[in-house]
C-alpha cells in the first residue's frame, strides 16, 4: 500500500475510533450532549479524571482527554472552545503506533493525507484539525 494511501487510511480510522468513542460515552453518561463534556464533567467532579467506561479508559488531561480501548489502541483529542474535536499530527501518529499493527508515518504522509480529506477535514488553525461538522 502506498504510503500516503496507509496515512489516509490512519486518519479516517482515527476520525472512525474518535465517533465510536463519542457513542460509547453518550450511552454510558446520558447527560453528555458531546464528547467535550467529559472534561467539564471532570472538572465539576461529576465523573473522575481517569477511569474506565465500556471497553475503553480515559484520561482527561487540560483541554482534551486521551482515550485507550482495550485492545491498546489510543486515541488523543482535544476540545475547542466551541466543543468541537481538534487534533495534530502528533495525535494522528500517536495513533497509529499504538493500533495492533502499528502503522509509522510521517508528518508529511500525514499533511498529504489530512489534505486530500478536504473538506472531510478542517484545518482550525496550523496543523491542527476538526471533521467538518
């Protein structure tokens, strides 16, 4: 497979891992209108910072949360002042090293992939990335 096709497959499964994560969440805490949620609710001290939920744990960290399903696979975001899901290269990469078979990529496959999933993808502000809503 070539390699900016592999890259292009890594954020359109990570885009796919971070809506699967959206509904688990939804239905273990109904009072999530959005995913961003979770870090007001940590702050609130409504959930925990850290902890478990269906098959995956999270950790809130200052403006996102890092999510890890059971098999491993990580998936990082963060959340704009509007709630909407941001994430840079770093966390596309992340990602990808962290699904059971890892995939290595480069900032730049990344760059290229990201691109051609315009408008599928926003660039919010330099190298940084929403779903088009």
């Amino acid at each position: 497979m070539e390699r900016v096709e592999a890259a292009r497959d890594l954020v359109l499964g990570y885009v796919r891992a971070l809506n699967a994560i959206d509904e688990v969440m939804r239905v273990a805490i109904p009072s999530l209108e959005r995913l961003a949620d979770v870090v007001a609710l940590a702050r609130w001290r409504r959930i925990s910072r850290s902890g478990h939920i269906g098959t995956y744990s999270y950790k809130v960290h200052g403006a996102g949360c890092r999510f890890m399903s059971d098999n491993g696979t990580e998936v990082d975001v963060d959340f704009a002042v509007d709630g909407s899901k941001v994430f840079d290269l770093w966390r596309l990469r992340r990602y990808g090293l962290s699904l059971p078979e890892p995939l290595d990529v480069t900032d730049e496959e990344i760059r290229s992939a990201v691109r051609s999933l315009q408008p599928l993808l926003t660039e919010v502000r330099p190298e940084w990335f929403s779903v088009a809503t």
